[in-house]
C-alpha cells in the first residue's frame, strides 16, 4: 500500500480504477509484455489493498471454493496457481480443480509479491473521473492528448493520460417491492446480499427468507442454517444446478468465434442473456439444500416472488406472487429478509462515465456501451473491464476468464504506440 501521506504526483501515465482481480490481471499482463512501465502506473481502491473485496466476500458468505477452475487466475502463466498448489492437493475441489478460498488467498498474495506490486495501490477512492479536452480539431488527435483529471476521496486530484475502468460498476440491484415498504424496521432486518456478514451473527431460532436463486443465496442459506435459522428459499423460476455460471464454450472460440462475428449489438446482448441465464447453484451447493429441506430445516419456494412485505413487532409479514403459496407464507414471521437478486450493469448511470459521457457520448445497448476492440472508449483513451465490456468480450467478461481475455485486449493499446494512435 502506498503511504497515503506521501506527496502523490500531479501526473501518472495510467491510473487504474479497482485493485480486484481484472485490475490484478491487467497489471501482470501489462508487466509481463512491458517492464517499463512499472513505475509509470496507479492503482486506486480505497482499501489500499489488492483484493480486499473479493476476500471480504468470500470470507463473508463463508464460501469454501472459486466456482471457476485453477487454469483461471490473475497470473500471465496459466499453470501458476496449479503449480502453487502442488504442495497442497487437498485444497483443489473436484471437479476441474477449482482452488480453495484460502489457497486462492494465499496464490494472490505471493502474485502480488512475486510482481512487486504491493506499493502501487493508492488508498482512496476515485470518485470522479473528468475528461480535460485540449480543444484540437477532431476526436482522433483529441485521443492522444486529451487527459483525465481524477478526484479522490481524500480531496486530492491527479491528472492520467490514460485511465481503465475495472471496479465492475454493478450496483446492487433491490426488486420494486423494497421500495414500497411503508413500516419502518432497524435496517439489519432486510439487507442486499451485499451487506450480509454471516461472521458474528446469531441467528438461533430464526426464520430468514432469502430472496433469489443463484450461488450466493445458496452460500447465505447454508450459512443462515450452520447457525441455527430456518431458512426460506424464494426464487422466481425453478431453482436449478449449473456446474459454471456461463458454459466452458463461452471461454474459448467455441461460441466466441460466431459471437464476435455477429455485428448486430443486440443480437449480442440479447446472446450474453442466453449464456448466463440469471443465478443457478452448483450441484454441490443445490444436493445440499435439497437434502436440508427433506430434514425440515429450509423450505423452497419456487416460481415465486415477494408481492409486498410489512413489519411489525412480530417480524415481517411477507405476501407473494404465487396464489397456491400465497397463505402459506403470508402467516409467517420472518425474522430477516437478505435479497440477493444480483447487481445492475449501466455504463450510463455510472458514477464515475458521467463526465466521460458529457465530452464523448457513446453508444449503449441496455446499458453495455459500444468500445472498441481494445475495449477502449470512443474517443478517449479510457477503457473498460469487467461485465459492462461484455458486448465485445462476451458472456464471462465479468468472471476470472474475462479478466484474462479483456487484459489480452487492452495490453496492446497500452504497450504499442501505433495502437494508441489508431483509436
């Protein structure tokens, strides 16, 4: 962590917004293709930490292990992390070896070592990123000198010549009928899954009524019943098991060749919708839950939805969408209510593109913007990871395998000059 005391410089080449795991990828990528520019990098995160969280919410669910297999991880060698497990089999999951959370902790941490990055994140947060123009005649000789001042959270500002987006800008996303609740109840009684610690709480005797069904509702259940709640399990649609979140297909060309090839933005959108297919449960976490719910501990609620809630001195009277299931729920008392109903992706509601969106408008399609190849933005250079680049990455831009294919895409616009100057 760099000493937030110290005098920080009025210019940096580039400064990167995040210090997760895209933004770890890319400084590995970048350094392995190009040494130089060891010193001439930022990375900004109000934690002053690679990775805080990511760590804080694995540890947080009490998530065992990675849903995405060894060969994904943020080192340019993809047989590292398998290499580091080498003295540590038992923390390799079945099947496709995917890495225990600790052994994932631990494979980062001597990355971060290895690489010499420890002193190149920036304790603070960017909250705003302002596009300085310099007033030439057109966007392509704007691109090479146009520059972004970044203010931070600690009131300083630091001029970038270049900048990339890799915080993953989804913004939790609350269902209508959270916004309709009239009585007033402590806020630790309904929470975003987001805000969930199962660390510390006491949840003995309790009801809770999860919303959802992905992998993190699993993950908060079996935690909620580990320590002694009665979980309810609500999800729209069947609950369902899925190995991955998106198919294998979609990390190579075997689907990627016709997406890319596909030149209408919507068709793509409507493709990444398809791949991902809302949450499901690995088969390991949904036999679990199966098998809590034959012994009485969890009830599931499927094609189901919460039509309103109301809280009183005896907890939440929840009504749902289901006639057949609707009394059955209704005389209840929940204790807690933890939404997990994923996040939102919206290049133009993201705080940190407003500015960006004012100088240089762009495209959008359901809020994805349309970057270019290098998933760079449209006049500037200012580029972008994670979910919001996934019309030109695909389906798993927002997963460990996208860190990898979007640090492919943007390593080259960063390290040859004559990309830089095509834009």
């Amino acid at each position: 962590m760099l000493d937030p005391l110290a005098t920080l410089p009025e210019f940096i080449d580039l400064a990167i917004v995040g210090a997760g795991p895209h933004a770890l990828t890319l400084v590995t990528h970048l350094l392995q293709k190009k040494k130089s520019m060891r010193g001439r990098f930022l990375v900004f995160d109000p934690s002053g930490t690679w990775m805080s969280r990511w760590h804080h919410q694995f540890a947080a669910f009490e998530i065992p292990h990675l849903r995405s297999p060894a060969v994904h991880q943020p080192d340019p060698d993809p047989h590292a992390l398998r290499t580091f497990a080498a003295p540590r089999p038992s923390e390799l999951f079945a099947p496709y070896d995917l890495p225990g959370t600790q052994l994932f902790r631990d494979f980062c941490h001597e990355t971060i070592r290895r690489w010499q990055l420890e002193d190149r994140v920036y304790p603070a947060q960017v909250v705003r990123v302002e596009p300085i123009c310099v007033g030439v005649a057109s966007p392509a000789e704007n691109r090479g000198r146009a520059r972004f001042c970044l203010h931070l959270s600690n009131g300083h500002t630091i001029i970038a010549r270049r900048v990339v987006i890799a915080n993953g800008g989804a913004v939790p996303n609350l269902p209508d009928w959270v916004g309709q609740i009239s009585t007033s109840y402590s806020p630790d009684r309904l929470l975003h899954s987001q805000q969930v610690d199962l660390r510390g709480l006491h949840l003995q005797g309790e009801r809770v009524l999860i919303v959802g069904g992905g992998l993190t509702s699993g993950h908060l259940a079996l935690g909620a019943i580990d320590r002694g709640a009665k979980v309810l399990l609500m999800s729209r649609r069947n609950v369902y098991d899925k190995l991955f979140d998106a198919d294998p297909g979609w990390i190579g060309p075997k689907y990627l060749k016709d997406f890319w090839a596909e030149p209408d933005l919507h068709t793509r959108w409507q493709t990444i919708q398809q791949a991902r297919n809302g949450g499901s449960m690995t088969p390991a976490v949904l036999s679990q839950l199966r098998r809590l719910a034959r012994d009485g501990k969890m009830v599931f609620y499927e094609q189901c939805g919460v039509s309103d809630a109301k809280w009183s001195d005896r907890g939440w009277q929840v009504h749902c969408d289901n006639s057949t299931l609707h009394e059955c729920i209704h005389h209840q008392n929940i204790d807690r209510i933890w939404v997990a109903t994923g996040s939102q992706l919206d290049a133009q509601h993201h705080p940190l593109l407003q500015d960006v969106l004012n100088v240089y408008p762009i495209e959008c399609v359901n809020g994805l913007p349309v970057i270019d190849e290098h998933l760079r933005w449209q006049g500037c250079e200012l580029f972008i990871m994670g979910g919001l680049a996934a019309l030109r990455v695909g389906p798993a831009a927002r997963n460990l395998s996208g860190a990898r294919a979007a640090s492919d895409r943007i390593v080259p616009a960063l390290t040859k000059s004559t990309i830089a100057r095509a834009g």
